[in-house]
C-alpha cells in the first residue's frame, strides 16, 4: 500500500537524518503489471532539525 510505502521511505530516512519532525507526500504512483498493483511508491519531503553550534 502506499501507506507502507510512506513508512519505509521515513524508515529508511531516518537512518541517515536525525531529527525528523514532519513528512509531505509529494506524490504517489503504483507499477502495474498485468492489470495489478505489484509496487506502490511515493514521493516524500522531509522535514528535520539541523543543530548547529551558536559561536
């Protein structure tokens, strides 16, 4: 479903990006082989909070 499409996209995102404190589906789209669903995808935008050291 996309919706585990959605999960794993953060999933997998938040083992390189810390901080992630909100999603936007940009888009979803779906392969199709022989009149059937065999992938969902989605499209997302990240949004994270980067810390940074005030001098």
């Amino acid at each position: 479903s996309w919706e585990d499409a959605i999960h794993k996209a953060v999933e997998e995102a938040a083992k390189s990006i810390d901080n992630i404190s909100g999603i936007e589906v940009v888009n979803q789209t779906a392969n199709v082989k022989n009149g059937k669903i065999v992938e969902y995808k989605a499209n997302i935008q990240i949004a994270y909070r980067a810390d940074k050291e005030l001098d």
